[in-house]
C-alpha cells in the first residue's frame, strides 16, 4: 500500500502505509530498538541508550518478543535482546501541520508472559482512529526482568525500567512521527496497568508522561510485587543441584546460564512457592534497598499512595465486573481447592493473628456467602472472592486513595458482555459476565476476536475508543455529551466515590460493593507494611 521513511535520532527508518477496517490509513513503523539488546554482560543490569544504525532500517517486519515460557508448547520462545518498539501513526501526520496525542500501551501478562509488538496480538485499529500517535512497547519478563540481588548489577524492576527508557525514546523522537511529546498517556491492561501505577509513583519517570490509564491492574495486587525475590533466586541452583554460598556466584551463575534453561529453571522454582490469592507470578516488581544505584522504587507502594507522593496527572482505572472468571481457565486448581475448603482467610495476602482471622473470616463468610446471587452459578461466591482478592480490593483502594490528592480521577466498571470480551472468548470461558482483561478487547483489536460482532457491540466498542481518546487529548474522557457518549462521566469527588459502568447503556454509580470493599480498605491500611 505504500511505504514512508522518518529519520530519527538514531537513523532512519522505513515503515508502511495500512489501512485499518474502515479504511482510516495509518503508517506502521515495527521494530524500533529504544535501548541496547540486553544480552550478555548487559543480562540484568538497566537498560543502555540505543546504537545508531547506517542506512535505512526496515520498519515493515516482524521484531522478536521477550524471551519467556510459553504454556501451550511447554518451552520457551523469544529472544533476550528484545527492547523494541512499534509506533503507528495516522497517515496525515507526513502533512507535518499538526502534532497528535500519543499513547502508549504497556502489555499484560503476569509480568512474566505477553509482548507489545506483536499487531496481530494488540492491533491499533480501533484507537487510531480517532487520530491518536500509538506507541507499543516489549520490556523484559520474569527472572530477566525482574532478578532483585540488591546489588547495581541486578537492581530488580529492569523490565519497569525498560518502560522509563522507551518513555525516554519517545521524549527525543514521537514528534518525528507526527506525536506530541508534550501529550503523553501511558495505558495498560492487567500487568500493565500495575505498570502504569508503578510508574506514577517512580522518580525515574517524572515528566515523561501526562495522562495514565490503569485497566485492571494496581501497584497494592499482591500479585504485582514481592519482597523478597533474592530467596527465590537462590532456589535455582538448589534444583540444579548446584551449591552456591554467595550473591556473587549467584549473580554469575545466572549470568552463564543458557536463556532457554534459566527461563525454564526460574518458572520450575515458581511452581514450589506456597502462595496466597489465585494468582502468582514470583519474578515482578519489589521494593529496592538503598545502594548505589538510582532505584525504580525504594517505598513500598500504598505508602507513596497515602502521603501523596507521587505524579500528579489526570488518572484513570477500573475493573470487570467479574474479573475472578480467569481462575475457570488459567488457575483452576486453585479455584476447585478453594471451593472445596472455603477457608476465605487462607488466600488472603496479609498476616493475620488468631484473633484477626477469626473476625476477617466470618466477615467474608458473610459477605460473600450470604450475598445475593446475580449470576446462580454455584461457584459465584469464589468468583466474586477472587475478584476481589486479586483485582477489584486493590484496584479501589488505590484510585481512592490516588483522588484524596490529585485530579481528576475517573473510574470505571466494565459489565458489558458481548463478542470481544478478550479473555472470555480466547480461552472459551462460557459464563455470564465480564472477565479479567476482558475490555481490552474493545481497545486493542485481537486476531483471536476473529468472530462475527453485533451492532451494540460496535456502539460499546466506539463508545471506549471515544473515551479513551478523549481522556489523551483533554484529560477528561467525556468533554461534552452527544449520540455517542450519552453519560457524563464523573470524576471521584471529594464527598466519595464515583463509578462509570460500561454496560450495554452507560450509567453513573455512587457506590462500589460496599460491604465487600470496607473489609479490604481496613486491611491495606492496617497491614500496610506486612502485606505480600
């Protein structure tokens, strides 16, 4: 359809004119490196400023994916030097005479799975649309994103400080293709969205974002950070059979280890780890101690929460409505062991004494138990629990305490039920309801999605792309109210909360489940410094 060369700091590159399913035309540019391949000696350590290149570098291909396990083939695949970018950007910015807003998309995945270049997996189709620059990005995963030895040499969080180099990248070269660097929004889904949280609260990533979008993921999930990952690490060896007496030989033990067989060994020590909640994920984010490095996080997070201390840009997050249906497909075992024993304080992440367990538990035997049935599936209790466990509890908790000082910040709820809901229909889960991640597959265009779509699903569909773009431009998802975005939508006040629910119409809500959310917010704040 046509090609287009930009020049960038780094050299220049070749990318290709598309067009989306409206026949919006759009340049894609894939493969962009934002930082050096992080291989070898440079294994672990923060990411480095990328080289330049001779020529013109093809922009039309493929890039490889971060190395990782994958679960359907039972091996590993991706590569280690994996620190590219795409960028995609309406095909009228080569007429120069306007800067768009750029977004840019943080990936799922546990912090251990997933990748942003792959289009046929996070297609822009949908938001380009509404004449938005966006920016996909791969960071690293699992054990060589996320080693924390305490030492400069494995800091931990380098997959977190990957985002801030790519952020940095994008700083020196969006407007090259067209992005305001001055407009930036950072959005993720899942893991990505506990990545925009973290990043709101870095030091090393002031200024280089104005706008964040959290969808179903927060900084307090117990799941998206651990505090010690160094005991972990020393688990390695164990099973290798190897002995290792000091962090300098682990450190260079880790280091010689073949990617395949270190990927492979870390996710073999995961499956020992005795583990609270439903989800589990081992090498993510973790607080760093002092040393002589410039930490990504050295507080833990609901502290940097609570006093304020952090970026204080227009905020948006939510959830699905039933965010736990992911434990019917990716964690069952954990669902039917639960069922089985209904011991609710067991796979809470905090420490509780004898006293406290006592009282928590019969608080959500009630809540939960006694609850009254939307669904009448007979696990809809444990569904709803795990939701809150893993999802809903922190993600609440997090945007009230983010309004308490800054604004604005919008909520919302995602109930609709239709043909694109992502995890649902890619892992054939045959329930009512939305599920974790679910309305990503309204924003970001999945080849899985591949089936036939009914018009409400198009309204919905168009209706959050709008939003969405709206918030990236102004900073506030409904400017003004038309046929197409029929609700206002109401920031979190200071005289309590307020909740968008995306359903088949849109409607404003004042309250979150109450009874179930007052248990969890008493939590975060007592254990604040105990939890895990």
């Amino acid at each position: 359809m046509g090609e287009t060369v930009v020049e960038i700091e780094q050299g220049k590159i070749k990318g290709q004119v598309l067009k989306n399913f409206d026949n919006f035309e759009y340049c894609s540019f894939k493969g962009i490196p934002y930082a050096k391949p992080p291989i070898c000696e440079l294994r672990f350590t923060v990411p480095q400023p990328p080289e330049s290149w001779e020529g013109i570098r093809d922009g039309t291909k493929d890039c490889n994916i971060c190395a990782q396990f994958d679960r359907e083939l039972q091996g590993v695949k991706g590569h280690e030097d994996c620190l590219y970018l795409n960028v995609y950007t309406p095909k009228s910015f080569t007429d120069g005479d306007k800067k768009y807003p750029v977004m840019v998309f943080l990936h799922g995945g546990g912090f251990l799975f997933g990748n942003g270049t792959d289009d046929a997996a996070h297609g822009p189709d949908y938001l380009i649309q509404k004449e938005v620059v966006i920016v996909s990005i791969n960071y690293r995963l699992g054990i060589l994103g996320f080693l924390s030895l305490d030492r400069k040499e494995a800091p931990g969080n380098m997959g977190l400080r990957d985002q801030v180099a790519a952020l940095k990248w994008i700083q020196k070269n969006i407007s090259h293709f067209g992005g305001d660097p001055n407009s930036v929004t950072i959005f993720g889904i899942s893991a990505g969205a506990s990545s925009v949280e973290l990043l709101l609260l870095s030091p090393l990533s002031k200024g280089l974002f104005h706008k964040a979008i959290a969808q179903s993921g927060s900084s307090l999930l117990h799941w998206a950070h651990k505090v010690d990952i160094k005991t972990l690490a020393y688990k390695i060896p164990v099973l290798q059979g190897k002995v290792i007496t000091d962090d300098d030989q682990l450190l260079q033990y880790l280091k010689d280890m073949p990617t395949n067989e270190l990927v492979k060994a870390s996710m073999a020590v995961l499956a020992t780890e005795k583990t609270r909640g439903g989800l589990h994920f081992g090498f993510v984010p973790t607080v760093e101690k002092p040393g002589d490095w410039e930490p990504f996080l050295s507080t833990p997070p609901y502290e940097l929460l609570a006093r304020g201390d952090f970026h204080k840009v227009p905020y948006m997050s939510g959830f699905c409505s039933r965010e736990g249906l992911i434990m019917v497909s990716h964690f069952k075992q954990t669902l039917d062991k639960f069922i089985q024993e209904k011991v609710f304080v067991d796979y809470l992440p905090f420490e509780l004494d004898v006293s406290e367990k006592i009282d928590t538990e019969l608080k959500l035997k009630k809540n939960y138990l006694e609850a009254e049935k939307k669904y009448q599936d007979e696990d809809e209790y444990a569904i709803d629990f795990f939701s809150d466990v893993d999802f809903i509890a922190g993600i609440y908790t997090a945007a009230k305490l983010i309004s308490k000082n800054n604004a604005p910040v919008f909520f919302y709820e995602f109930a609709y039920d239709g043909n694109l809901n992502y995890i649902k229909k890619s892992s054939n889960i045959d329930r009512l309801g939305a599920c974790h991640g679910d309305d990503g597959g309204y924003i970001v265009k999945s080849a899985k999605l591949d089936g036939p779509i009914s018009d409400l699903d198009v309204l919905v569909r168009n209706s959050m792309n709008q939003m969405w773009a709206n918030f990236a431009r102004y900073g506030d998802p409904t400017p003004s109210v038309d046929s197409v975005l029929t609700t206002k939508w109401e920031p979190i006040a200071d005289t309590g909360m307020a909740c968008l629910v995306i359903d088949k119409e849109m409607s404003m809500k004042y309250e979150v489940y109450p009874q179930r959310m007052k248990v969890y917010e008493e939590l975060y704040e007592k254990k604040r410094k105990t939890y895990n």
